[in-house]
C-alpha cells in the first residue's frame, strides 16, 4: 500500500539507509522496491506512476539498490523490476517498474516455503501459471518470452497440486518455486495480458481479495472466450 511505502521511505532516510531488503512474498518485494524510489525521491511515491491518478514524472535519483529474498513462488517479483502498489484512498492498484529497480540480488530458496498454507501456495502457484500463460498468448512475444514459459508452464502445472497436497514435498516445492522465478523472466522479457490489468481493479477494491484467486476467476471467463473463438475460426 502507498501508506507503507511512504512509511518506509521515511524510515530509510530517518536511518541512512544504503540499501533495501525484501524478506517476504510479492507485496513485501514490491513495496521495497517503491521504497527504494522513495528513499531517494522528494514528494508523493503517486508522483512517478505511471497511468491511473500517477503524474508520470521521471524519477530523478537512482534508487537505493534491493535485494529480495522471496518466502513464495508466485508473483516472480523477486527477478523483474516491477513493483504493484496500492492507493488505498483512491482505489488504485497499479505497476510501475524501471531498470533500476531490478533486485541486484535474488535468493530463491525452496526450503522457506514449506510453511506456506495450502490455500495460499495454490493462489501463489496459480500467479505464477498465469504470468506465463498470459505471456505465452500475448502478441507480443518472441523466441526468448517463449522458451520461459513453455518451462514455467511444465513446471508450474504438474508440482502445484503435489505442493498443495504436500507443503513438505521438496521437489514440488522447488519446481514451482523455478517456474515462479522463470514466470517473473516472462514478465521481463515479453508482458502478460487480458487477465493481470482487471485483477488488479479487483483487488483494489477488494484488498482482501488473494490476487491468485482473482486471476482464476477472471481467467475462467477469458480462456472459454479465447477456446471458443478458436474452435469457432478453426473448427478444432
Ligand atoms: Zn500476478
């Protein structure tokens, strides 16, 4: 939320901070990643988003460097330089990312997911397939998006059920945390579609709303219309 990137913002400067560490899952790494920006920036941490209320001005100072260590395997935030932030007063739910902003460290360590609760390792999980569903279908795809998520999918969809079943599967837990961090690479290098930008709306509303969760039911309606037209002009 804006609030608690502001916060820490504030906190960092208060205490000279040289650098920013992300303990956590998708919304911890990415609020980081906002208070890297803010860390080193004057105003409104809204001033630089762009879309939405964002006013879309150039940030001017380098952000402070982040390091993310990730405790699930969902949102790929760990590897992109993509941070989703919340306005809670105007209801706004929106990504913002630039170069220097990608973790100069990353640590994927499977062995910090095994306390994940069913519910939420099958939420993360369903993140994770949809970065690179989404990327795989995208028009705007190449050789490189591709080859991720073709591997992210595999990986991502035949462990997640064991991971659900099995919290202490350290292979399934593994193989989804590899197709989470590749899913963040899809993110990178070619860019999701019809399924992320609503969720998001969604979940602005609804903040307890598990943006996973959203992605299913959104994504129920959009595949059945993609399935249908393509048996409609294929005939498969
Ligand atoms: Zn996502």
């Amino acid at each position: 939320m804006k609030s608690t990137v502001i916060a820490g913002a504030d906190f960092a400067k208060e205490q000279g901070c040289d650098f920013i560490a992300a303990l956590g899952g998708g919304s911890c790494m990415d609020a980081a990643k906002a208070i890297a920006i803010m860390a080193t920036s004057d105003g409104d941490y809204w001033d630089y988003v762009f879309g939405g209320t964002g006013r879309g001005k150039p940030v001017e100072h380098k952000p402070l460097p982040v390091i993310t260590v990730t405790t699930t395997a969902g949102t790929g935030s760990e590897t992109d330089p993509w941070a989703v932030v919340t306005h809670e007063e105007n209801h706004e739910k929106i990504g913002y990312g630039s170069d220097y902003l990608f973790p100069v460290l990353a640590v994927v360590d499977p062995e910090l997911m095994i306390f994940v609760p069913p519910e939420f390792t099958a939420n993360q999980g369903f993140d994770a397939l949809f970065h690179s569903i989404e990327g795989y279908v995208s028009n705007g795809v190449d050789l490189m998006s591709d080859m991720y998520a073709i591997t992210a999918i595999e990986n991502v969809a035949k462990n997640l059920a064991k991971a659900v079943r099995n919290g202490n599967d350290p292979d399934a837990r593994e193989k989804v945390a590899f197709g989470n961090t590749l899913s963040g690479t899809v993110m990178c290098v070619g860019s999701c579609t019809g399924q992320h930008s609503p969720e998001h709306e969604m979940s602005a509303y609804h903040q307890d709303l598990p943006h996973g969760a959203g992605l299913i039911m959104i994504s129920k309606h959009i595949l059945h219309i993609l399935l249908t037209s393509t048996y409609a002009t294929t005939g498969l």
